[in-house]
C-alpha cells in the first residue's frame, strides 16, 4: 500500500481535493468534475492514438533503426530530422510524453527528443492558413527561427541534461 501511495501520490493528492471540495463547495466541485470528466473523455481519441503510435514504435522499430536515425553518432542531422519530425505533430503536447518517452528508450538522443519539442510550435498543416493572415514572409521567417530555435534547444538540453 505504501508503494501505492508513492507511486500515485499527485492522483490521491486530486482525490483528496476533490473529496475536501466537495464537502465544502458540492455544487462547484460536481461542475468541475463532470466538465473535468467531459474533457478528459475529449481527448481521450487522440491519448489512444498516441498510445498505438508509441506502442507501434516499441514494437516495430528497433532499437538499432531509431539510433540510426536518431542517435548518438548522427550529429546536428538528427537533431535537425527530429526538428522537422516535431512540425508535424499534431494535438496537445501532454499526450505526446509516452511517445518521446519511448523514443528516449529505444535510444533517440536526448537533443533529438528536445529539438522534436521546440519545433511542436510549428503545426505544418496551418501554415498556409497562417500566412493567408500574416503573409508568406512573416511565416517564412517564424518557420526558420523556429526550426533553428529548436535545433538550439536540442543541443542545450543534451549539454544541460548529460
């Protein structure tokens, strides 16, 4: 039980909020759970997506593929692979910890890992979208800045993290 508590210590420190807030405030507290609750169920499709990507990667991408790509030995040009690879991930970043969690163990670099979140900021479906607003030049530049930035934050992140 002790390890239990341990190991869920911020999912018992919300039911026990929720249990205190309840006695004190019961209408609120019921309104927040089930706006919670219809939230949770929102993005509960894409959590599954993530979840059947990152368990396709477990499975079907060795070890030795992902460092190929990813890896230690291939320079800034995993770090810029994995900057590209981030503008095209879609939905909220949260969701998508297990997957750059599997890809750290499958033996991505760490700067990879970092430069794939830096360029999350980038969503390559709305840039046309974006620039029919703010103009080609203005996305241009916030997409190389961007793209750059995360390759930065990569390296500093391997440098500050080893």
């Amino acid at each position: 039980m002790k390890n239990l508590l341990k190991s869920h210590t911020f999912e018992f420190t919300v039911a026990a909020t929720y249990g205190v807030l309840f006695v004190l405030y019961p209408q609120k507290t019921f309104i927040a759970l089930k706006d919670g609750t219809i939230l949770l169920l929102r993005m509960l499709p894409i959590f599954l997506c993530v979840v059947f990507f990152s368990s396709f990667i477990a499975l079907f991408l060795s070890p030795k593929t992902i460092q190929k790509y990813m890896g230690k030995q291939t320079g800034i040009k995993g770090v810029v692979l994995g900057a590209v690879l981030g503008t095209f991930i879609v939905g909220p970043l949260w969701v998508l910890f297990p997957l750059f969690g599997t890809l750290l163990k499958k033996g991505a670099r760490i700067s990879v890992v970092g430069a794939m979140i830096g360029a999350f900021a980038i969503k390559t479906p709305w840039i046309p979208y974006a620039a029919g607003f703010l103009g080609w030049p203005f996305i241009t530049v916030t997409v190389i800045l961007t793209l750059g930035y995360a390759v930065v934050e990569g390296f500093l992140m391997e440098k500050l993290l080893k």
